[in-house]
C-alpha cells in the first residue's frame, strides 16, 4: 500500500524550535484558547442574593430536548449557589455590552447594582435586559471537569429577539464582530 505525502504523519518539530509542542500547563491551555474566539455570555442564578458570571463555554449540547452546557470554577464565588441551584439564567451580550461583560467577570463587582439593569424571570431567575436572546434552563447534571463543573441544562424559556451584534472574546479583550 503507498500512503500520499499529503496523508503522511505530520512532522514533530524538535523542542525550542517555532511550532514545537509544549507539555500540557494552565499556561499552554490559557494560551491557546486567547487564540479562540468565542460567544460572551453571562450566567446568572437565584440564591439568598442573585449571583452571576461572565462565560466564554456555552455550548448548545442538543436540540431534542433543548439542552446547553457550560463550565464553572469551584473557585467561583457564584459556584456555591450554582451548586444547589435548581435553574439558572443564560444571557447572550451584544457588542454594546462590554461593560456589562467586564462586571461579571471581575472578582468583588456588585454585578447586579446599578447600571446593571435586571428582573426576575421564569422560575425567579435574575434576567438581564438589553441582551441578545436569554435562556431559562432547568439544571440536570454537574459534572466535575478538573477545577471546574461542566453544568448541562435542559431549557425552559427564553427569547431569543434582542437587537444587535454579539460581543466575542479574543486575545484577552472582548470585540466586536468584524465582516
């Protein structure tokens, strides 16, 4: 049988050279996806006080039934009322929500004071005004994934009829869409 150079095994570059593979670290993991771009999203759920943050790893997973996924640290200080929470909120940002973007993503913020502008929706979640599309969904499992929870949840609302473009992560900064 004669293999076509085109099929052939891709040739490994010896260590130090420009595209050498590195061992496995937080580091090349972190590097790599600043190379992804991906959705911003924020994740929200009701405990004794509404809680929420910003997520580049919504996944749809299926459509029947309508199911999402997303990652969570267990560091998280949204984490421990993930963690009991029968329902969260899933919000897709617009390229006008930057800020919204940066308030969820930084430690300490109060996320939902002012000017973040929010109500109670289904089944009493926080749901952000002003974005995108927003789910309602229904948690049916937790997985542990490392120093994460894979959180997949079947939907049970939403509107998906916001104005605008959606805001992406790249390279560190969140962007716009370019044509």
């Amino acid at each position: 049988m004669t293999v076509s150079p085109d099929l052939a095994a891709p040739r490994i570059p010896r260590p130090g050279t420009p595209g050498s593979a590195r061992p496995a670290t937080p580091g090349l993991l972190r590097s790599v996806f600043r190379r992804h771009a991906a959705g911003v999203a924020v994740i929200t759920a009701q405990g004794e006080r509404p809680v929420g943050f910003t997520a580049t790893s919504l996944t749809s997973v299926s459509v029947d039934p309508p199911m999402i996924s997303f990652g969570v640290g267990t560091s998280s200080s949204s984490w421990p009322v993930l963690a009991e929470a029968e329902h969260v909120g899933v919000h897709v940002l617009g390229e006008h929500q930057r800020d919204l973007a940066a308030t969820f993503a930084r430690s300490g913020a109060d996320r939902f004071g002012a000017p973040t502008r929010w109500h109670r929706g289904p089944e009493g979640v926080p749901v952000l005004d002003g974005v995108l599309a927003w789910l309602v969904c229904r948690v049916v499992a937790r997985v542990p994934a490392g120093d994460h929870r894979l959180v997949v949840a079947e939907v049970v609302a939403g509107d998906p009829d916001g104005a605008g473009r959606p805001l992406l992560y790249h390279e560190g900064r969140f962007n716009a869409l370019r044509d």
